[in-house]
C-alpha cells in the first residue's frame, strides 16, 4: 500500500476463518505497526455484502498525531479502491464453454 508517498508493505497471515462469514487478516508491516482487517459477507438479495473493518497501529511517538491528520483520511482511500478493484473482479461474469 502507498501512504504519503511511503510504500508500506505488510505480510498478513489469516488469523481466523468462519466459512462463508468472515475472514481475519493480522498484518504485521515492514516498519512496524500492525493493522487487523475483517472481511465480514452477508446475504443480500441474489448476491453477497462484504464489508471490511479495519484496526491498526502505527508505530512512533508522534504517530497518534500523524494517524489523527493524516494517516487515517488516505487509509481510507487507499482501502477504498482495493474495495472497488476486490468488487470488479468478484462481478466479473465468467464465459461458461458452449
């Protein structure tokens, strides 16, 4: 991920599973600071509702300050269009053999 033209990079390992429900992803990043992401799926008409929550931390002294102006707005941004790409492709229709 690339925050204030830092690229992040994290190894997640899926800390929890309930079949079709939820999955728990515990990131650990490369300068430290960890970050939990649960995808929770829902029925929802024909489809399926997926949300996602996110917890982190970063590390530092000032990181409390840097997350309250800064950090947390592009998180946002940065987990929104992962949602849309992770969206485009879980609708993308797939062509059946004649």
């Amino acid at each position: 991920m690339k925050i204030l033209g830092q690229q992040i990079k994290s190894r997640g390992t899926i800390a929890d599973v309930e079949p079709l429900r939820l999955i728990h992803i515990h990131g650990q990043a490369d300068k430290g600071g960890t970050s939990d992401w649960y995808y929770r799926f829902e029925p929802a008409g024909d489809g399926t509702l997926c949300s996602l929550g996110i917890d982190y931390e970063v590390p530092g002294v000032v990181a409390g300050v840097i997350d309250r102006l800064v950090y947390h707005r592009a998180l946002e941004r940065a987990t929104r269009h992962m949602a849309e790409n992770f969206a485009a492709l879980a609708e993308m229709k797939v062509l059946q053999p004649a």
